[in-house]
C-alpha cells in the first residue's frame, strides 16, 4: 500500500511499527458546535482509509480526542476558548455544550457510515497526563515559563517547519490572521502548554497543577492522548489539511521532544470543502450541516458518496448542483443493483479474485477512492452471475460504506410487493422481463418515470443484419434527457452482460477474374 505523506511529500510505502499492526490517531472535534459537511468529510475519508486497512488485513487501534478545552479561537493559542464561546452563545455550561455537540457529531456520523474509534477520549479526562509530559519537558529545557504560562521553546529544535508549508515570514505579527503579539514568548513560534495568568479570568474548566490553576493548550492534549492509548510508537496521523500547522507541528514538536525518538513517520491530511465562497468554516456564522441536507430532502449518504468521487488530496467544491449530480447517480446505482437476483448463484470464488485484486490496487494506491466506485459499475458489467455481483459489490462496500445492499434490497423488497400491482393504464409488471426494466417503471430511475401513459417496447422493423426496436416511456418535459440518457445506459449495460455486440455497415466486395 502506497500512502502520500505530508512530512515527505511524496507517496510513500505504508510501514507499520509492528507488522500487520496499525496505531492511528484521528484528530476529533471541538465540540462547540455542529460538525459542519466540509469537517466530515475529512472522517469519511478517514473512515474510508481505517476501514481499507482492515480489508487489506491490518490490525488497526484508532484513536480519536474530543476537546472540550482549551481550544481557542486562532489555532495560534489566541482568542477565547471555542468551548466557552459556544457555552455564552446557548447560555449553557461548557460540559452541557460539550455533551450535546459530541452526542450530535456522533449521530451524525452513524447516518454517514462513519464507524466509531476504538478509542474516544474527552480532553478533560486526561489532564494529569498532560501534567506529567509538561513537567519533563521543563525539566530538559524543552519548555519554560513565563507570565505565568508555560511555554514550548521552538529554539532547542534542529527542525520545527515538518511539513515545509509555512516559512517564518508568514507567521510575522500582523502578516497571518489571528496572530497576536504574546510578550511573553521568547521566538514568536513557541505555543503554550499550560494557561494560567493568560485567559485565566473568563476560564470556566481549570484544573490544579505544579504551575498554578489553569487549562491545558489545545497541542499537548492530542499528543498526550495518542502516548495514552496508542503508545509510543504512533504509524498513521490523520486530519484536516488546516490542522498540518500550527497544530500537528506542535504535536511533532513536543511529542518527540518529550520521547526522545520519532514519533510519527505518516501523515495523512484531507484537503477543504469549498463553496462559492472559499472554504466552508463555522467562523463565517452559517455552515451546512447534515440535518439541514436531510431538511432538503437528502440522503446523508447520497454526500458521502459525493465525497468518495474525489481524491482526499483535492479541494472538493461543493454546489447544490454537484450534491443533486452526485444524489442521482447515486440512486441509479442502487436501483441497478436492487435489479440482480441474489438467487442466481452459487457465489463463483474464482471469478471474484480479479475485481478484488484489481480493487485493492486502486485503493492501496493512495486511498483513490473514484477508482473504488468505478469498481462497483465494472462488477455490474461482469460476466458472471448475479449472486457473485451482489458479493463483490458487498466485499467493496465493506470499505466504502455506502449502504449499498441495505438500500439495494429495501428497493427490491418494495418492487416485489407492487410486482402484481397493476397500473391505472394497464401496464403490469410480471416479472419475466427485464428487472431492471420492472424496476425502472414502478419506481422511475430518479423517481422521474410516468406511469400513465404505460411504458412499451418492441420490436419495429428487422434489417439485414439488425432488429430495430422501439423503448417508449413517459415523462415530464424537463426529465427527458435524464431519462434518456439512463435508458440508454442501462440498454447498453444489458447488451454488454450478454455478450451482444452493435453491429455496423459493412459491404461484400466479389471479384471475378
């Protein structure tokens, strides 16, 4: 398996610390709000990578924070705390927020498939682990303290800037947004550890420590979280693009500082939803969340399917339009699938082992999770039997997670009980044609097929080498291409799995000598 890594730069071979063991860590919310669309879609395709590295036979322990502390509003430790701004925003206490945000990301992760950590750990509920990290690192010189806060010391490390997308200049005062003078620095990058003086007045959690009352900075917490629970040997380090810096160079900083070793050699970053307006962010005030898609009429797993036809390295630019492109190919591909028979088996083994050698490949080549959708239409033209289609598009679904047979088989269950039921125009679907077909009549691809006028085919004239023949349906003016074009498609889909070929003008030449 070939992963891209931040820290490199480069695509590079996945190696674990201990063979056919994965340690993971997933950076979790700031439960001060909604989890807005942009934010998941960086844990669909984090699920979507957990997920494949457990289809490829790893062993994975994932770990995932929740901060409910100390997270301020720049990621540069400035501002208030984000918890406690959503606490004054609903009048509410922190933990109240803190309770309500997490149960609301996870339920929203249930309805996009998104499989919960091994580990979930609160910020809260690790602080004299943060103490204890804190400690050593004064102890060898790493951090000191100053104003009443303890600071990292950037100065003591050979390289801070892992990732090389950041030079010093940016991070001047008054050239980066949300950048404030702190006198109490000694380099302008070092970051707090430990508030005590700083925020002290309007804190709401705070904590005893050698150093005085006072919270953990938003950095330590992830990083003693990790060492907790994934040890000292962390593989795979997954999160948004936007957390690369400041947040995941702190991370590396003191993590390795306090080890004394390499800490982390893979990091895995998801690229930002954009809309019209640049990069969906709560900041803004009015974010999409996956409530609201749902209010619209949306499957929530119409967006994650939406997601997973784009590469995780790319900026994804939502528009109604694209989630409404996305929403209908994919209810095509469940009324296709719902179209196979599971009883037309048994399940052939030997024929399965390409697509799923082929679809390892594509998704061990950089999570190229199109490539692992495009799987799912190359199983559907197959030449093999349906119960071996159901199978493959089963083995697939494991990773990408988008209910496929679940939904498949409501859909079949549904055209069964309405398979008897005869239309106001007399067109009774009988079950001995094409399902597909039945399918598309009773419940219309896009729900968009008319009933009445009745559906018809057949054949209308016979040529030499062809037989013409004629597909009528009715639809509503502004659905006709839609239609069409699927008709077609599923038309040539058939003609495909049966081996029938188009055929073409051609001419006899004789010639006498």
């Amino acid at each position: 398996m070939y992963l891209y890594n931040s820290a490199t730069h480069r695509k590079d071979e996945f190696k674990t610390h201990t063979p056919g063991h994965v340690e993971m860590y997933t950076c979790g919310p700031t439960v001060y709000h909604f989890a807005h669309i942009g934010n998941l879609r960086s844990y669909i395709m984090e699920d979507v990578l957990e997920k494949y590295l457990r289809y490829a036979g790893y062993d994975v322990n994932r770990v995932m924070n929740i901060t409910d502390v100390g997270h301020l509003t720049s990621d540069a430790d400035e501002g208030e705390d984000k918890m406690l701004k959503g606490a004054k925003r609903e009048h509410k206490t922190v933990m109240e927020i803190a309770k309500y945000y997490t149960d609301a990301f996870f339920e929203d992760c249930r309805k996009l498939n998104i499989k919960r950590p091994d580990v979930v750990q609160p910020a809260t509920g690790l602080i004299d682990d943060y103490i204890k990290i804190i400690t050593k690192l004064l102890d060898t010189g790493y951090a000191y303290q100053a104003g009443g806060n303890i600071y990292f010391d950037t100065s003591k490390l050979e390289r801070y800037y892992i990732f090389n997308d950041h030079n010093e200049e940016d991070l001047a005062v008054g050239v980066r947004e949300g950048v404030e003078e702190d006198t109490n620095k000694r380099n302008k990058n070092d970051f707090v550890l430990w508030f005590t003086k700083s925020k002290f007045e309007d804190q709401a959690l705070k904590w005893d420590s050698p150093w005085g009352v006072g919270y953990p900075g938003w950095h330590i917490e992830c990083s003693g979280i990790s060492m907790k629970f994934n040890g000292e040997y962390l593989d795979l380090h997954c999160g948004g693009v936007d957390n690369a810096f400041p947040h995941h160079t702190n991370e590396i900083a003191q993590s390795e500082s306090y080890l004394g070793h390499p800490w982390c050699p893979q990091w895995f970053h998801v690229h930002h939803l954009n809309t019209s307006d640049g990069k969906m962010s709560k900041s803004k005030g009015e974010f999409l969340t996956v409530s609201l898609l749902e209010q619209k009429g949306y499957d929530p797993l119409a967006y994650r399917y939406f997601c997973l036809q784009s590469h995780y390295r790319k900026a994804l630019v939502f528009t109604w339009e694209n989630l409404d492109n996305a929403a209908a190919a994919y209810t095509k591909l469940i009324a296709r699938i719902a179209a196979l028979d599971p009883a037309d088996g048994p399940v052939d083994q030997e024929a399965m082992k390409p697509y799923r050698e082929k679809f390892g490949q594509q998704m061990g080549n950089d999570l190229n999770t199109s490539m692992g959708v495009t799987a799912l239409f190359d199983v559907l033209k197959a030449k093999t039997n349906d119960a071996t289609k159901l199978a493959l598009i089963g083995d697939f679904d494991s990773v990408l997670s988008l209910g496929l047979l679940e939904k498949a088989a409501a859909k079949r269950a549904e055209a069964a009980q309405a398979k008897t039921t005869q239309t106001e125009s007399g067109y009774t679907v009988t079950g001995e044609g094409d399902p597909a077909i039945d399918a598309l009549v009773l419940a219309g691809t896009m729900d968009n097929v008319l009933l009445t006028p009745a559906p018809s085919a057949c054949v209308s004239s016979y040529g030499d080498s062809a037989i013409a023949y004629t597909l009528r349906v009715w639809v509503k003016t502004e659905d006709y291409w839609d239609v069409y074009f699927a008709l077609t498609q599923r038309v040539k889909d058939v003609f495909d799995e049966q081996g029938i070929t188009m055929t073409y003008p051609h001419l006899n030449v004789h010639l006498d000598k």
